[in-house]
C-alpha cells in the first residue's frame, strides 16, 4: 500500500469516526437508548453527568483497549494502539455533535423515534466508511475479533454476544444506580441493535466500488 493510499484511507477512517460520533448524538438526544457498544458509556453519562457523553465514551474504549491486550498478550500488535488516539477523537467528536444536536427540539415521542432513526442512518453511514477504509478497527469490533480469535468462535456470533453483554452490563448499572429503574436502555438500543447492521450493509453495498476506486488511484 503506497504512502497516498495510506493516508486516504486513515483520512477516510477520520471522516468515519465524525459520522459514527454523530450518530451516537441523534440517539442520545432522542433519549430512547442508544446502541448497545455505546449502552454502558451512555448509563455512566446519566449517573454522572459531570463527565461529558464523548468521555465517557473514551474511557469504555480504552477499557476495550486494555481488554484486547489482556486477552491477545503477545499477539497484540503494537499498530492497534492507534486506536487510543482514535478513541479520543471519537469521544471529541461526540461532544461536538451533542452540541450540534442541542439545538433541535425533541418535543414528543414521534419525534424522540426520528432522532433515533436518523442517528441509526447516521451511525451506520460511519461504520460503512470505516469498513471500507479498512485500516483499523474500532476499539469495540477490535475486542470482539480479539475474543473470536482467542476462543475460536465466528465473529459475528461473538458481536452478538458482546452486544447483549454491553445491555445487560448498562441493565444492571442502571438498576445499581437508579434504585431498581431503568434509565438510558430503551427501545432506541433495540433498534439500534436491529438496524445498524442492515444500514451498514446498505451503504458499503453503493459506496465500496466508487470509494475503493479513489482510493487506490494514486492521484490526489
């Protein structure tokens, strides 16, 4: 991969954390759930709300993080620790879309279920790029591969698995913190489980061929 081919794809990869972020915004502000990778930071978010949505986030990926270097030990690779840096961009921008969003009024539930179906859009119009740029991972799809790999299971099965853990995880912290009352999972995370992956396979569908054809081509 030549260095032009590198830095477009890292560049696009960027571009894919802003709309995932951005995504985590609509559903957030919609305050139906959000997705179930982001369910354990959000429930943190409303116990204390003194650290932001996006820092929240940064420490439940660099807890991810530490969790594959526990689990690969060795066989981690010392590239996968970009995904620090990209952690940290990725909860900036979330607080940055939280900020954009804030401006949008959510004044009944119709319009609560239409954030979070633009967010789920949105959401699934990042990963896409991210899939397509194929680079690096995410702290949370690298943990589950790092998982699949180590037990010898399918990936997507392992996803499955790590996506009822991270509900019944923010479950149980919200019962923990809120007397027995759920708070931040709700049908939002349901379906953003349902549809994130659908709209994901929607867009890397119409968007692989043109994109891959950029950035292979060595021309800027």
């Amino acid at each position: 991969m030549s260095k032009t081919e590198t830095a477009k794809r890292y560049s696009l990869f960027i571009i894919s954390l802003f709309f995932a972020a951005l995504g985590v915004a609509f559903t957030k502000r919609g305050e139906l759930g959000v997705s179930p990778i982001s369910s354990v930071a959000n429930g943190m978010n409303c116990k204390y709300p003194s650290l932001s949505m996006g820092n929240w986030l940064i420490i439940w990926n660099c807890v991810l993080i530490l969790g594959q270097i526990l689990i690969l030990r060795k066989n981690f690779q010392l590239i996968q620790l970009l995904q620090v840096p990209l952690s940290f961009l990725f909860g900036w921008f979330t607080d940055f879309g939280m900020w954009l969003v804030s401006y949008l009024p959510v004044p009944c539930y119709p319009v609560r279920l239409v954030m979070v179906a633009v967010g789920i859009i949105v959401l699934g119009f990042g990963i896409s790029l991210a899939v397509i740029a194929n680079v690096i991972m995410n702290s949370g799809e690298a943990f589950v591969k790092a998982m699949a790999d180590t037990i010898h299971k399918e990936f997507g099965n392992v996803k499955i698995a790590f996506d009822i853990f991270c509900v019944v995880l923010a479950l149980l912290l919200s019962l923990l913190f809120f007397d027995f009352t759920v708070v931040g999972v709700r049908e939002g995370t349901i379906l953003s489980a349902l549809f994130t992956g659908v709209t994901v396979k929607f867009y890397t569908r119409r968007w692989k061929e043109p994109l891959e054809g950029i950035l292979f081509s060595d021309s800027l």
